[in-house]
C-alpha cells in the first residue's frame, strides 16, 4: 500500500529553476516572470489514479494519469512540447519518465514528514522544489 502524495502543498524552495528553464528553451521574459512566482501542487490519488496541478498567479498546469500507463502528455503553456509519459512507484517514491526531444527528462516526487519534494530533471540539469502542506 504506497503512501498517499494527496493535498494542497505550497512552495517553500525552488532551487535551480532557472536552469531547468534554460535547458527547455523557455525565453527570458517568461523565465524572469516565472522565477518568482509560488507554486502550490494539488494533488488527487486515488487508487493508481493521480491528478497532480501546478497553480501559480502566472499560469496553470494540470496532468491526470494512471500508474503504470504510459500517455500522451503535452507540456501546454510550459515548454509545449509532446511527451510520451509514464509514472511508476519506486518504493514510496513517484518517478515519471518523460520521452521527447530532450533527453533524460523526467521527474521524482517523495515525502519528508510535512514537507513534499519534487526534483524535476532534463539532459544534466537538476532543479529540486520543497513543499510544506497546506493545513
Ligand atoms: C510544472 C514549469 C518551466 C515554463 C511558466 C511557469 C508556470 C506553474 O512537471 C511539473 O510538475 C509535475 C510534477 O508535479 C506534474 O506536472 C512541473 C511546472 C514547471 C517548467 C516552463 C515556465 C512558464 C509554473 C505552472
């Protein structure tokens, strides 16, 4: 029984986001834009299904998916790119493979107690976020 990612978390760090920016060809005026906004995950697991959406003031991402499925993703209002996307459980961690045009793109969610951590990754760049939960 894995655990459950469900709830509101809120950003509390967001390290090397502008490099994992720069790696997805994201201009810099969305880049100078993006950098400083908050984002908070709201995520929904139910059973093997997850929806998981990223909220900031700017824009709004939002993916749903099955475990263990692969799918079509497209990265609208981000980098807007087509992704074929699979999410697997690795012990208690969510780890999402995301094959495209870049290499090595993906991501890792975990727990630490109350905090969420995310490491989302493509070709050598590494940006890791934190997340406390929202009471
Ligand atoms: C999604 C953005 C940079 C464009 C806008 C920034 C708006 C709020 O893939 C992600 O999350 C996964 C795991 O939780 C689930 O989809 C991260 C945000 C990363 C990448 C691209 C900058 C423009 C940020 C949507």
């Amino acid at each position: 029984m894995p655990i459950d990612f469900s709830g509101t978390w809120v950003m509390e760090t967001n390290d090397n986001f502008e490099d994992y920016m720069k790696i997805l060809n994201i201009d810099l005026v969305t880049r100078k834009i993006a950098i400083h906004l908050s984002q908070t995950k709201v995520i929904i697991q139910d059973a093997d299904k997850l929806t998981i959406k990223t909220l900031s003031t700017f824009r709004n991402y939002e993916i749903s998916l099955t475990i263990g499925e692969e799918f079509d993703e497209y990265t609208k209002g981000l980098d807007n790119r087509m992704l074929k996307t699979l999410v697997n459980w690795q012990g208690d961690t969510l780890v999402c493979t995301q094959k495209g045009e870049k290499a090595n793109r993906g991501w890792k969610h975990w727990i630490e107690g109350d905090k969420l951590h995310l490491e989302l990754y493509c070709e050598d760049v590494v940006c890791h976020q934190v997340f406390r939960r929202k009471q």
